[in-house]
C-alpha cells in the first residue's frame, strides 16, 4: 500500500475525546460543484488502523465516521458517508486495522474527514491512523492442508 500524505486525515493522531481529524481534505478546491460522487469509478479506500492502545477508566468506546462538509471544520451540513460500530476498548489495540471500506456512493461536499466520537469516556489513551489508498492490503493466511 503507498500512502499519499495529502490524502491522510490522521497520522497517529491522540483521541481520547470527541474530535474532528487532524487533516481534513479539500477534495474540490476550485468549488465547481456543491457535490462530486467520491465513491464512483476506481475503488479508493478508507483505512483506520490503531497505532497506540486506547485505554479508559471505565468501558468507553470509539466511532469514527467518515463525513464531508461545506466547510473545514464539518461543521456546515455535515453528510455522513461511513460510520463504524462502537468499538470497544478490547477492539482498539495497537496494531489493530479497524475498518478498510471501499468509499461508498453519495454525494460529497467540499471538506472532507473523520470525526472520532468517545462514548461513555473519556479515553485516558489511544492513538489512531486514518487515511485513503488506491490499494488497500488485504492479507489473510491459510492452513495449507499438507505436511513436508
């Protein structure tokens, strides 16, 4: 997988209460369009994966979703592309990759990015990537079914 740091909303980023991405992408800067449909053609993908271990004093949870805006905080109308379950604290290990989708259909605004929201927290820690690829890694080991 290569990753093209313009297109990274975080970069072991610290969550450990409710907030918008670090980095959110200006995906039409000349503002042709009020919408452009993201998820149409070649497939890009959306990829969360924890690099530091999320911790709590209690049972919090995690959601990130995928959203775009009218403007850069995603404050102005913002759409909901993409929303994962509530993660749980034994869900958010380092190392762990917690979503890879395809970017659904739908109609875009201008700003896009993730908004990280902390149920029942706060987190004491956590740390979190979140970024698109053209390529997503999807690696999986089988039984081979035969001894030498």
């Amino acid at each position: 997988m290569i990753l093209d740091r313009t297109n990274e909303f975080s970069d072991s980023q610290a969550v450990t209460a409710t907030a918008i991405s670090t980095n959110v992408i200006d995906v039409n800067p000349a503002a042709k369009n009020a919408t452009i449909d993201y998820g149409a053609g070649e497939p890009v993908w959306l990829v969360l994966q924890v690099d530091t271990t999320f911790t709590a004093a209690g049972a919090a949870t995690l959601t990130a979703s995928l959203e775009s805006a009218a403007n850069a905080a995603l404050s102005s109308g913002p759409v909901v592309h993409y929303t994962t379950p509530a993660l749980a604290l034994a869900d958010l290990v380092a190392g762990a990759e917690v979503a890879r989708i395809r970017l659904p259909h739908g109609d875009y605004k201008r700003y896009l990015g993730m908004r990280y929201t902390v149920g029942t927290g706060p987190m004491t820690a956590g740390a979190i990537s979140a970024f698109l690829v053209k390529d997503a890694q999807d690696r999986k080991t089988y039984e081979s079914g035969w001894k030498v």
